[in-house]
C-alpha cells in the first residue's frame, strides 16, 4: 500500500505501527512546502485537503487521518496487541487516548506553535495551555510502562510522535520524569528508530534538492 508520509509531520505514527505489525508501506514522501511528492506529482490530487498521511488502500481508494489509519492498520491483524477487538473496553480507552492526543496535545497544542500566522499572544495562550496537558500526561504516566499499563498499543506511537515535537519547540520536559522516561522508552524500539530513520534520511534527500 501507498502511504503518503512527511519527515517531519504526525504521518510518523502510522509508519511506527505499520513497522510493528510487519506490514511493508511504500513510502511516497511529500513536500509540504510545496504539496508535491519527488516525483513533482501534485499531492492535492490524493487528497485534496493538502493534509499528510494518506493511506492507498488495495482497492485503490485513499483513506486519510493517522488515528484512523492507525486503526485500520491494526484491524487488518485481527488479536494484535496493538488494539483490541470490536467492542472491547480496552479499545475504546486506546480510543479515548488517541482522541487526547489528537485533540488537545496536536491541534490544541503544538499546531498553533508550528502556525506563522499565529499571533505571538496567542502562541503564549497555547504553550500555557500545552503545559497543562503535558503535566496531565506525566501524572498518567506514573507507574506505567506505556499508555494501557504495560502493553505498547497504536495509542503509544500517536502519543510519541506528537510529544516529541516539544524538541521542536524547545520546551523543557525536565519537570516531567515520566514523560521523559516513557519518550526513551518508546523511542528505544525498533520500529520507532527505523521510521525515524528513514524520515531522517529523506530529510536530508529534501535538503539536498536531490529528486
């Protein structure tokens, strides 16, 4: 399956699940700058949102939004450990996870962060607003290998990704032991260094000006 992926966007999650199922993506990187993918193919013409990811699915129909990529990903091997079944109260708390760190840590938090237009007293409103959800997100975390206890779920690989964007941001996570604890733990894993990898070197690809 075509996956339409960024080196530096919330696509990385998917790639991380994709890597710990062993489902094997081919890579269509885009540049976002310019919504256009190496091959100077007009990304908006895969998804007309100009957002990433973007899943091709077998049938050729495309499917967009990393947490429900990430779920249909894990659906697609029924009994990972990844999720949980149909029904299942354990899959609604992933739910419930992924729709925290989609909502209040991505949009609600860094996106306004990564926004030019942002107005600099808004952007102050915004890192305050972070600030709360992170430390949240630290207490959670007390006692706990990973977001369901001590099982890696889809939930862990949205939670790392975006969390990790407060190297970006320069925000100090010293003040959250947890939280600190739990990114080397996460980031530690195979299939999290080899998507970062292969972000990396894209990125210097890009960089480059190499097709």
């Amino acid at each position: 399956m075509k996956f339409y992926h960024e080196v530096r966007g919330c696509s990385l999650a998917v790639d991380i699940v994709a890597r710990e199922l062993g489902i094997a993506l081919d890579l269509q990187w885009v540049d976002m700058r310019t919504k256009r993918l190496a091959d100077g193919t007009d990304y908006l013409l895969v998804n007309s949102k100009g957002t990433v990811p973007t899943l091709q699915l077998p049938d050729g129909q495309y499917l967009s939004e990393g947490a429900v990529i990430m779920q249909y990903l894990a659906d697609q091997q029924p009994g990972t450990a990844l999720f949980a079944p149909p029904g299942s109260l354990i899959r609604y708390r992933i739910m419930e996870w992924m729709s925290f760190i989609a909502a209040d840590l991505h949009k609600g938090g860094f996106m306004p962060l990564f926004k030019a237009i942002t107005p600099p007293e808004y952007k102050s409103i915004a890192r305050q607003y972070l600030h709360g959800r992170l430390q949240w997100l630290n207490d959670q975390l007390e006692g706990r290998d990973f977001l369901m206890g001590h099982q890696f779920t889809i939930a862990d690989a949205h939670c790392y990704t975006i969390a990790m964007w407060t190297r970006a941001h320069r925000i100090d996570t010293a003040a959250w032991p947890h939280l600190e604890a739990y990114l080397q733990r996460v980031g530690a894993r195979a299939s999290v260094r080899a998507a970062e990898q292969a972000a990396h070197e894209e990125g210097v690809r890009q960089s480059a000006g190499q097709p």
